[in-house]
C-alpha cells in the first residue's frame, strides 16, 4: 500500500462534517436506502452503522447501491465536460461577442444545464466568464494606452456607464486608472483530474490551483492584495510555458517544471517550498522529515503550514507531503486528486528505473 487507509470512524466523521476533500477519493454506501454518495452530498447522514465506505464507484455498484440523485456521484471530475468545452472554444473564437441565454440555445444548449455545468466545475456562471472575457480586452487596450471610449467600443460594450461598472467591479478601480495598473493574466487549463487555473504576469507563475478548490476565491483576493494587481482573464508566454509542462508531466511526471515562479511566500516558506521541489516524483516524506531536511527538527508544525500556504500545485509538490502514520493527510485539491498523482507519480518513477 501507498498509504493506509483512513479507519472507518476518520471516514464517517469526514462524512459527517461533508468534508469535499474525500469527494472521490472514497463514497458511503448507505445500507438502509441501498444508495451510494458523495462525501460532501447535502442529503441527511445516515447513522454509523448504516454506512459502509468504498473506494471506487464500481465497488459500489458491484455492491447492488444506487447512485443519490441529488450528489450524483458518477459525475466524473476528471472528464472535461464536453458542453463546457464546446461553450469555451465558442467563446475563444468570438471573445467580443455579447453573450446571453439566447445564444446558448441556438448552440443547441439548456442554460439551465449550461450553469450548473459552469457553476460546479469552474465557481461561475457561462455568461459570467464571457463578461469576464470582455472586461479583460478592454482593460488589455486601456493598459496600452487607449481612450476610455475606444477600449469600451473594442470590447463590445454599447454603454459607457455599463463598461465602467464591469472594469470597476472586475479589477477594483475606474477604467481611466487602468492606464498606471498592472494586471496579471489568468487562464483556465484542462488536465486529466479536473481544470485549475493559472495566474501569471509577464514573468512568472503567481497561482496554480484546482478550479474547485474552496479556498480559491480567498487566494485570488490575497494575491490582488498582495501585488496591488487585478486579474484579467487572458494568457501569455508563461501560461502556454505552464500549460506545456502540465501536459507534460501527466504524460511523464519525471518531467521537470522550468517555469518561472513568483518570488511570494515568507523566507521560511520559500525554504520549505525549494525542499519539496527537491523530493523526486514517486517519493514521500512526512512533515518531520521535511523539517529535518531544513535542519529545523522543531519545526514541523511551521512545514505543515507553510505546506498548506502553497498556491502552487503540482509544480510545488505538496501532494507529496504525507502523514508520519503513512496516511494522506490533507490536500486542498481533494485527497482523491492526491492519491491519483502519488500513484500516477510512482508509476512513472518504475518505469523510468526499468521496473513494471
């Protein structure tokens, strides 16, 4: 094994405090109704003894349960959605376009279905992004020096005061003191776990995170605090850098990670983040034996924070930070997209030394 696995009591007060970290790393069975769930599934808990915890759906239908309605546990995260893709491949060829409900439909879309699509995978709305989308060129073209009104006409927008108020409410100044800002670019970019999204400037990565991540909208609020920036729907030269490289690694994860990074985190931070950086792919340490590496013996609470304060999955690897018992511990992108990269990470690590 891996790792152990959590005793049935960890599972059932996971399920209990409907902690989404588990979501498809293990699903309750649920005796008395013969129906399976997902962690997180807002129905009410069953009772302890009623419950028994699997590790994959197909156990679970193998076990004659049903699949809850209202969670609906086979709803594979780490599909791109196809109408979610369609609709973002619309939007990248026509970005200026005034998008509604109507539109949606004629692509052969229910938007009733379209949002919760968007909702769940990227924490908003279709028609969101696409004002999003908007707001960004207009911003692009004030940073370069445009009028108001050209910028408000280049990015489609009819009425003044309604470009005013999206770039206003998007980056947290007027339109006319974007000329002296400086914005960082984000992009959404599929992988074989689910979409994350990078943050990046001209130079270097600021953020990479799973997009479902609960904690996400709180880290893009600290990192326009922290760089006196707004963020701009877009990419660059470092996002297609970062883009490659992901697809890389989930092809081979011994394929090391060259991109910039954003020099962001304390001195003692940064010190715990160069030594994961240094745990080859297909190995683990414990909290410990990352602060023993620092020469820090008594700071093992400090690496486990400042394990959690990584913006930076994947490059920085914190999914291979685990418990000393062996187990998973935590992992803001859901301990099921852990376990994937420590056995997709340890599979490829074989193959690299000749093993099968």
């Amino acid at each position: 094994m891996l790792f152990k696995r959590p005793t049935h009591d960890h599972l059932y007060a996971a399920l209990v405090a409907k902690d989404a970290s588990f979501d498809g790393f293990s699903y309750v069975c649920v005796t008395s109704t013969r129906i399976f769930c997902r962690f997180s599934c807002t129905a009410r808990k069953p009772k302890q003894e009623n419950c028994r915890f699997e590790d994959t759906i197909a156990a679970c239908l193998e076990g004659g349960f049903r699949p809850c309605k209202r969670c609906r546990p086979l709803l594979s995260y780490g599909a791109p959605e196809p109408v979610a893709k369609h609709l973002l491949e619309q939007l990248e060829a026509d970005p200026l376009r005034r998008w509604g409900e109507r539109d949606i439909i004629g692509l052969g879309h229910d938007p009733s279905t379209v949002r919760r699509i968007f909702k769940r995978r990227f924490g908003m709305s279709f028609l969101e992004i696409a004002r999003l989308r908007r707001a960004s060129i207009g911003a692009d073209s004030l940073l370069t020096g445009e009028r108001v009104i050209d910028a408000q006409l280049e990015a489609g927008y009819e009425s003044g005061s309604g470009f005013r108020a999206a770039i206003t409410q998007l980056f947290g100044t007027a339109p006319a003191k974007l000329k002296d800002a400086s914005l960082l670019k984000a992009d959404w970019l599929e992988t074989p776990i689910g979409p994350m999204l990078a943050v990046v400037d001209d130079h270097a990565l600021h953020l990479l995170e799973f997009a479902d991540r609960p904690a996400l909208p709180n880290e893009l609020h600290r990192l326009k605090a922290k760089n006196s920036a707004g963020i701009a729907l877009g990419s660059n030269t470092v996002t297609e850098q970062i883009a490659s490289e992901l697809d890389g690694y989930f092809k081979d994860a011994t394929t090391p990670f060259k991109t910039r990074l954003a020099n962001h985190g304390t001195e003692f931070e940064r010190e715990v983040w160069h030594a994961l950086r240094l745990t080859p792919a297909g190995e683990t340490h414990s909290y410990s034996q990352v602060a023993a590496a620092l020469d820090r013996t008594s700071a093992v609470r400090a690496v486990a924070r400042a394990n959690g304060a990584n913006q930076i999955a994947i490059v920085i690897p914190c999914h291979r930070v685990i418990g000393a018992d062996g187990s998973l511990t935590g992992y803001g992108g859901g301990l099921w997209r852990k376990q994937w990269l420590l056995k997709h990470e340890r599979k490829q690590s074989k193959i690299d030394h000749g093993f099968e």
